[in-house]
C-alpha cells in the first residue's frame, strides 16, 4: 500500500467500533477525504491530540479496498 503524504484540517471525528475513529478531513491537494483510524481512541503514539476538530496536521494515508474510505496511518500536529 502506498502512502500519501499531505497537510490537512480535521473536519470531524466519530467513534467507530470499540477502538476505531472515523475522521473526515480536508487535504491541501486531494480535497476532502474520509478516513479510518485504527486504535485511535486506545493509542498514546500515533493520534495524541492530533485528531481534534480544526487542528492542522501533516497526515500519512493510504487507500483501502473499501471504495472511498482511507487507512490513516499518522497524523502530526
């Protein structure tokens, strides 16, 4: 799976099963994109406060099977 590196704006989050988040954010070069964040509610690494509405962060993703859903690999504040 290839990765995508790209600045974006948290738009808004949504609990998602027991440890997932579902995150719509909007990218500078791809517009705006819905995602999916493994273990975001349980991991102290990849997600800290990072995954708050209107933060700016720098966002590793890449696309899934599923059509129009991404895996968020890392977002940095």
């Amino acid at each position: 799976m290839e990765y995508v590196k790209d600045k974006a704006i948290i738009l808004s989050t949504r609990d998602y099963g027991e440890a997932d988040r579902l995150v719509a954010f909007l990218t500078q070069h791809h517009g705006k994109v819905i995602g999916i964040a493994k273990h975001a509610r349980k991991s102290k690494r990849r997600f800290v406060n990072s995954l708050d509405i209107f933060n700016l962060v720098e966002i590793e993703y890449g696309e899934r099977r599923l059509p129009g859903l991404v895996f968020i690999k890392k977002a940095i504040l």
